[in-house]
C-alpha cells in the first residue's frame, strides 16, 4: 500500500477514531483508575489501591449479584437457543404469507426494553395478570411471581427470552437457508428420517450459527439490567439483583464510583474469561462446511 493510500484511510478512519478514543476507550482507562480510588463524584478521588477489590471479594451482595446472574444464564441460554431454534425451522417452512410471520416474531426484538418489561410486570401480576388468569381456566393457582423471590427470577427469564427469541431466530434461520437441499435429499435417499437428518446433518452444518448465538447471548446476559431495574428493582428480598444492576446501585444510589468501577472490571474479566473459554471450545465443537 502507497504512503498516499494510507494517508487518506486515515483520514476516512479519523471521525470514527476521534468518536472511540473520546467516548470509549480514554473512558474505560479512567474507570480503571477510578477503581483504585474512593470517589463519591462530590470530592477529590481518595487513592485506596487494592481496598475496593478487597471490600467485593467479602462482600455478600457481591457474590449473591454474580450467584443471581449465572441463575439467569443457566436458565435464559438453553430456553432462547432452543425457541430460536424452533421458530426458525417453523418461518423456514416453504408457505404462503410466511414473510409476515418472520416480520411479526422480529416485533419484540425492536421495542424498548423499558416498554417490554412493564408489559410482562402487568402479565404477570398475580392478581390481575393474563397469566395466572390463563391458569386458572386449568384449575392451576398461579405463583406470585414477580413478588416471591423463587418465582422473580423466572419471571425476569420468561421476559427476555420473548424479548430476544426473534433475535436468536433470524441468526438461526441464515443458518438454515445456507444448508444446500441437495446434502437433505441425498440423505432422505439414503433412509435418514427427520430426526436424523436434523441432527446428523442440519445441526452439525448449523454449528457457526449456534455458536454465535451461544457467544453473544452469553455476553448480553452477563450485562442483563433493564428488565430487573423495571419489572423487580432488584427484589425481592434480592432475589433478582444481579451484576450491573450492583454496579449501577453503587455508582448512583450510594455514590460509590470507584467501588462500582472495580466491579465492573470484575465483569469485564468473567466475561473476558467466558469468552476465551468459548473460543477454545469453538475448534472442536464447531464444523465448517
């Protein structure tokens, strides 16, 4: 590449640069700071070295936080690959007017979180929510939901996957559209069923796809705080707090800047290690056509 060249790609490069150093990365470098000091925004930061690291590795909120997080991963993964799954095979399906299904499933992916979030908080009230109102036509009491701390976090999973599903299914269906007919038929051919040919050939060539969704809903989730913040605040009883919503508690509520700076560096790095975990895994569970 010419010296000119590379003069004008920098210049093209400049504003999205300039925007990255200014807003993300001289950003992230001042937290890392900020983490070693005691700030409360209305002072000078306080150098306290490693003591916000120390304070979080025996603080109890801290350890329910990541405890309430990794219960919500464990729950909200398998429910969003699986629907996602099953939703794209459905609009995958060759019939008339499909298009406006694939278009009305994507509906939930788009809407506002904070939208989304009090619809399901009135769906799932236990007095007068559409849920529980549903059951009882079975003769089943519905749990209490949002307001008993065994059944909050369900109701925060439940939430998120209808949120994220369409999301899942159009990554989900890329997949499926990219599979050649000929691979099928030359199976069907050859005696395979359904559920062979979907786990022989369909999943093992779905593979990059499933992956993908794995790694991103993986990230999201470590980061899940809007639909707790609305539909639970947390409750009850802390049933439902998780990591950023602590981070975000102790940097605006109890004015703790750098103490919430060193937690999310703590997230950071979980989500850094998952992810590096994710990436070795991907060479020997991940087939390329």
């Amino acid at each position: 590449m010419k010296k000119k060249d590379r003069k004008y790609i920098f210049w093209f490069l400049a504003p999205s640069l300039a925007v990255f150093l200014i807003f993300q990365f001289i950003p992230m470098i001042w937290s890392f700071i900020i983490s070693f000091t005691d700030w409360n925004v209305r002072t000078l930061p306080k150098w306290v070295g490693l003591g916000n690291y120390i304070e979080m590795f025996s603080d109890k909120n801290f350890y329910e936080a990541v405890i309430h997080t990794f219960q919500f991963i464990i729950m909200y993964i398998p429910l969003v690959l699986i629907g996602g799954m099953m939703m794209a095979m459905l609009v995958n399906l060759k019939i008339k007017g499909i298009g406006f299904f694939r278009s009305f499933y994507f509906i939930p992916v788009v809407s506002s979180w904070v939208a989304v979030s009090l619809i399901w908080k009135g769906i799932l009230n236990p007095a007068y929510g559409y849920l529980n109102y549903f059951l009882s036509l079975f003769g089943i009491e519905g749990p209490q939901w949002l307001y008993d701390k065994n059944w909050a976090m369900v109701g925060v999973v439940m939430a998120s996957v209808w949120k994220d599903i369409g999301f899942t299914m159009v990554l989900l269906l890329g997949g499926l559209k990219n599979i050649s007919e000929e691979i099928l038929e030359a199976a069907q051919i050859d005696g395979a069923g359904r559920m062979k040919k979907f786990f022989k050939i369909t999943l093992p060539l779905m593979s990059p796809q499933i992956f993908f969704v794995v790694m991103i809903s993986m990230i999201n989730s470590f980061q899940v705080f809007d639909q707790v913040m609305v539909m639970t605040n947390g409750g009850p009883a802390g049933a439902t707090t998780v990591l950023v919503e602590q981070i975000y508690r102790n940097a605006f509520s109890y004015s703790r800047m750098g103490y919430a700076c060193a937690m999310s560096w703590i997230l950071l790095l979980i989500i850094l290690v998952f992810s590096f975990i994710q990436n070795r895994a991907e060479k020997k569970l991940v087939f390329y056509s």
